[in-house]
C-alpha cells in the first residue's frame, strides 16, 4: 500500500492533511523522515507521526528446515505431521512456505511470513536454481545429461521443461539443478528413461545452502546475508 494511501485510511486525516504531513517531514517510514506519498508500506513497516506510532511494523521471520522424508509441506493436513508442527515458534499460523517437497522428499525448505519474499523465492521469472540429490532404483544412464539439458516434453502440461543440468557422482546417485518446479518433475524426468527416484533430498536454493548442523526436523532462523539472497 503506498504511504499516502495509508495515511488517508487513518479515519482522523483527510486527503489533505496528508499532503501537508508528508510535505513538513513529519512522517518517518522504518525510521527516516519520508516525504514520498508513493513510498510502499507493509504490514513490516514502521510508521510514526513525530513521536507517536502510527504503526509499529509486524516483525519479519524467516526459517530454514531440513524437512525429513513423511513430513507434509503444508501448513495443516488431517492425517499427517505437517513442517509447521516441527517448529517452536509463536504465531505459526502466520507463517507460510516458499517452495515445497514432496512427501518422501527432504532436505532445504524455507518459511516466512513475508509474502514479496517468498514469491521472489519461487517465481518461475526469477529462475532460481535449486540443487537436488538424487538416487535411483538403476544405474543412471549418462545420456541423461544431454536429455535434461535439451529439456524433457511433458505432455500432460504440453511443455518442454526448462534445461536441467545433471552431474553423475555414482552409478546411481546424482546431482539435478532445476531452475523450475513441476509437479514431481525429477521422478518424470528419470522416468522417461525407466528409472524409478527412489531418494531425493534438496541441498540448496538459489544461494541459500541447506546447514549441515541441522539434522531432520531441525530448524534455525535465516541470516541476513542470507534473507538478502531474494
């Protein structure tokens, strides 16, 4: 919502008042004096009027946890454990997921309350990599590498997936670095050569690397550095 737009919703300013505040420098957004009507202001925003606090800005959270295999990535579920129910945190209806794993899958899931963030997270626009370990029923045949980064058709969205480049570390383990996240794309991809995934486990995000220090169902809270990599 812009500033002014926030302003005016405030039932004891009108439209004009509003000018004026912004004008005369009375309004801080985060802590600066802003004179910007345009300026966005979210639910994480601090505004104040002087010394008085219009807003006081809902604090921002962000987690990493290393989701383990017959967890579900939702935020409720009737019959499963869900990855909120791993956290001890207040407000977790507050929270949400960027990304998620299947139910067999582990490894790198990311939860937030910031909604922008999340999406700048996952959006298919903005082609974050996101690196997976794989291991297969069968030895993984090396013209696999080609097919993946060529892309794969699949027919029930009619699409080709985007190129997926695949590393062989042993006959049947691998590393897939995907920058989308179709519905169960990497057991179709090795489907299309006959080969059932019979593990999978995500180790990073984008520039956000899953912590080796967390074991299964284990969380901590992001850096700054990290929460800066979207």
């Amino acid at each position: 919502m812009r500033l002014d737009r926030f302003l005016s919703n405030l039932p004891r300013f009108n439209r004009q008042e509003v000018r004026q505040l912004l004008a005369s420098g009375r309004i801080r957004l985060d802590g600066q004096t802003c004179c910007d009507r345009h300026s966005e202001v979210s639910v994480f925003s601090r505004v104040e009027l002087d010394d008085e606090l219009l807003q006081t800005g809902k604090a921002a959270r962000y987690f990493m946890l290393h989701k383990p295999i017959g967890v579900v990535s939702a935020t409720e579920h009737p019959e499963h454990r869900t990855v909120l129910d791993l956290l001890a945190e207040p407000d977790k209806h507050e929270l949400h997921l960027a990304g998620r794993l299947d139910l067999n899958t582990s490894g790198l899931l990311l939860i937030t309350n910031d909604g922008q963030w999340s999406r700048r997270a996952t959006s298919p626009q903005h082609k974050q990599p996101k690196v997976y370990l794989v291991e297969t029923e069968e030895p993984i045949d090396p013209a696999c590498i080609a097919t993946f980064a060529q892309g794969l058709y699949f027919r029930f969205e009619d699409l080709i997936t985007q190129p997926a480049e695949l590393e062989i570390l042993a006959p049947r383990r691998a590393r897939l670095t995907l920058c989308e996240g179709r519905y169960h794309q990497v057991k179709r991809m090795f489907g299309h050569f006959q080969n059932k995934v019979v593990g999978l486990h995500r180790i990073s995000m984008g520039a956000i690397v899953l912590d080796e220090r967390l074991a299964p169902s284990q969380y901590r809270a992001l850096t700054a550095a990290e929460i800066a990599c979207f």
